[in-house]
C-alpha cells in the first residue's frame, strides 16, 4: 500500500508483539515495540483490516513512524532517536556522615557501620573533581547519610568548600538534601533558604502509619518530630519540593488515607514507592506484596488526580508509557548509577549511586587515592553503567522491557544479581498494562458508541 506522505509500501515490524485486550466488554488490540516502547491501540475492527493489509496509508504512516511497521522494499523501520545516557555524573551524594537518629525498619542504609564524619580533604576533593569536569555545566550536591542534619556542620562546610571552589570554575551548582524532617531548627531552615536549597522530606503517611515503620531506637514513632521540622520550614517560607512515602506491607493497604493526609496536611507533592532490597530491609521484610503495591499504586493514582496533586511515582511511570521520553534515571535502561549520580561516603569511598553505599562489593574506590574518571572505567563499574535489559531471560521475554529499567541495587539485593529483574517485576508490568488500558478507555472507549445487543 502506497503512502502519499512517505511514499512506500509496510509490513508490520517482525519484533512487535501484538496485546489483545478486553475493556469493559470491547475488544482492542495494542500493537507494540517492545525494544524502543512504542504502541497504537487498535480497535477490533481497525485490527481485522489490518490483517487483512486494508488500512490506509495514514495508518501505515502512523504504524510505521512509530516503528511498529517496517517498509517492504528493504526492509527498514523508522529511527527512533533517544537522548544518549550520560557518561559523567552531575549528582553527587554527599553523605557527610552515616549516623542516623531513626532506625526506619526497611532503610536501605541500615547495614553501614558509622564512621566519623566527612573530613575537609574528602570534601574538598570531591568539590574539585564534581565542578572540574569541562563538559558538565550543571552540578547538584544532595545531601543524604544517614541523617545528614545529624551532622549539620559538615554539610555548612561542605557548601562553603564548594562555593570557595566554583569560584574557579563558575558552574551551575543546586544543593539539595533528602532528609527525615525531625531535626529542622530554625538555625537550619535559615541556612537552607539562604542557599536555596530543594528539600525533601520522608514521611509515610498519617501518624498511625508512619510510626510503624519510621522509628526511633527505642520504637517510639517520629511522626510527631517530622510535622514540627514541617511547621518550621512553612514558617519560613520555605517549600517542601516533595516527599517520599515508602509503601510497605505497614501501609499498602490504606493507599486513600495515604493520599487523604498529603491532601489534608498541604503536602500536596509526593512520591510513593516500594520498600527497595537493601540495607535494613534484607532482614525485617517490610516489602510488600507486588499485587498490592500494584493495587496501591492504582488507588494512590486515582485519588491523587481527583485531588488535584503530584504524585511523583504517577508521573514517573506515565512518561514510560506514554511518551519516548525516559528522564527518570532510576526507571530505564541503563540507569543513571554511575552515569548521572555518583554517592560519596564520609571516609571518601565512591560508590555508583546512593542505594549501593552499603554494597561493598559496589566500592568503586575513594576518592582521595583515585580520579572518579578512573573508577568509572573499572570492569565491574562498566558492567553496570551499560545493563541491559538483553542480560536478564525475564525482561528480555517482556513486553515493556523499553518503559522499563530494574533498580540495580534492590535487584542485588534480592538475588544478589544487579542484571536481573527487578522485584516489583510483576507490579511493573501490572503498572504498564493498566495505564494503557487507562489510556484507551479515557480515549477510545468512551467516545465509542455502545455496542450492539442484537
């Protein structure tokens, strides 16, 4: 069939997987490229003419520009061209100490033995090699730990290093810092609106659920703590950029109280998401079930949309979907460890993202012996800056292996194996198939006249 646009003859894409669909009694048909993410949901009958090669030449064009249709003439598909991942970090971890005054029963960091808190040769090392590197123009400093406020000192020195540093070579630097809320002052909140920094905050949800998870030493909970750190910065006028509520089997079955108490409290910008296999968590097996985070995350999205707030993970999952687009480094492959982020422990150790910071066999090496350059070229390093979803059976099988991207180090966690599945594989897939039955129902079967009965 000719197209008047392109001006040649298809045949559907040999690689494409064909989904048939039942929505609410109407049958539909997603064709899809597992390999670059793409699809065009088909009616029944649009997918018998089809079959039968009497679709029209805007069709074909439309199949064929999204790579689902290759020409017949030679052969080829369109080319899909994604941004290239990046080669060199612009986020570093800094994690000025590893002390933390909670001891949250699924944290990823749980299993790191303290140390002293960062020295200024570490800081400043780790200054000189982030701003230094002539091609990245835009730097983020996030703080983390442990509790970064617990050493609230160093993270002010810190800044001050850094700010001394860039002084040479004048890039665009952010500090952000990820912190569980309890120790804010108003000495801090100052300090952190003077340097505009972009905060977030973990709190899973109202206080009869967030205080069976995030606890202090003794079990006692930290909700109480967390809404005061809050009121502060509010006091301050200072915004809270978004939250992470951490879904465990304490919580995953309350996803409207959860979205209620955001809505409620005015923290109107959150991102819920599974317990990751690391840390902590290896031994308390908070996480839960994959068909009830799956469930959560369905109710979470919908009630959010009624209420009008962002809901990160939502976001996060529907660029997948629904868009070429793959910003989100921790949801693609490969990932951003390695390549966008960098984590830096007191002691001057590297490692290729926050999660692996305690995953010794992940220690890229320290950053006052060697140049991160360096570490990023080691075997190890190399292999997991270039995962692939052509290295696990289960994802190479899987139809939306290209809106994907396992979590390299919940994956270690798991099966001790950063190349396989992640281990919300199955409520991925639930996640992807949902929002496009979403998608067609909100676009196609609603605006559909109502099938026959007779």
């Amino acid at each position: 069939m000719n197209s008047p646009w392109l001006s040649d003859a298809y045949t559907l894409a040999d690689n494409v997987r064909d989904l048939h669909l039942d929505i609410e009694g109407t049958k539909f048909h997603v064709i899809l490229n597992p390999d670059i993410g793409s699809w065009m949901a088909l009616t029944h009958e649009d997918h018998v003419r089809l079959k039968e090669g009497r679709l029209s030449s805007a069709e074909w064009d439309a199949l064929y520009i999204r790579s689902l249709a290759k020409k017949i003439s030679n052969g080829k598909m369109s080319t899909s061209k994604f941004p290239n991942p990046a080669e060199f970090p612009s986020l570093y971890v800094i994690n000025t100490t590893l002390q933390c005054n909670l001891r949250c029963k699924y944290c990823f960091v749980g299993s790191v033995e303290p140390s002293e808190n960062m020295s200024d040769a570490v800081m400043r090392t780790t200054a000189i090699q982030a701003l230094s590197h002539p091609d990245i123009k835009k730097i983020i400093f996030e703080f983390q730990g442990g509790e970064p406020l617990m050493d609230f000192k160093g993270m002010k020195r810190f800044v001050s290093i850094a700010e001394e540093t860039n002084k040479e070579f004048g890039k665009d630097v952010t500090y952000r810092i990820e912190t569980n809320g309890t120790l804010i002052t108003e000495e801090i909140a100052k300090f952190l609106k003077e340097k505009k920094f972009h905060i977030g905050i973990s709190i899973d949800g109202p206080k009869e659920l967030n205080d069976l998870t995030r606890i202090h030493e003794d079990g006692s909970g930290s909700y109480n703590e967390i809404i005061h750190g809050v009121s502060i910065l509010r006091k301050n006028n200072i915004e809270i950029l978004g939250v992470v509520c951490t879904i465990s089997k304490y919580n995953v079955k309350h996803p409207k109280e959860i979205v209620d108490f955001f809505n409620d409290s005015g923290l109107k910008s959150f991102k819920p998401r599974p317990v990751n296999i690391a840390g902590r968590e290896k031994d308390s097996h908070t996480a839960a079930e994959n068909k009830e985070w799956l469930e959560a995350y369905k109710v979470i999205r919908v009630e959010s949309e009624k209420l009008g707030l962002t809901n990160a993970s939502a976001s996060i999952y529907e660029e997948n979907t629904y868009t070429p687009f793959r910003d989100y480094m921790c949801l693609r492959y490969p990932c951003g460890a390695g390549r966008e982020v960098v984590s830096i422990n007191p002691n001057g150790d590297v490692y290729p993202c926050d999660g692996f910071k305690s995953v010794k066999e992940y220690k890229m090496g320290n950053i006052l012996e060697e140049s991160i350059r360096d570490m990023l070229e080691k075997p190890k390093i190399r292999e997991l800056r270039n995962r692939s979803w052509k290295e696990s059976d289960k994802c190479n099988a899987c139809a939306f292996h290209a809106m994907c991207g396992p979590c390299a180090y919940s994956t270690y966690g798991a099966f001790g194996d950063a190349h396989r599945e992640d281990p919300e594989c199955n409520a991925r897939q639930g996640i992807f198939l949902y929002l496009i039955k979403d998608w067609i129902n909100k676009n196609m079967l609603t605006s559909r006249e109502p099938p026959s009965t007779t």
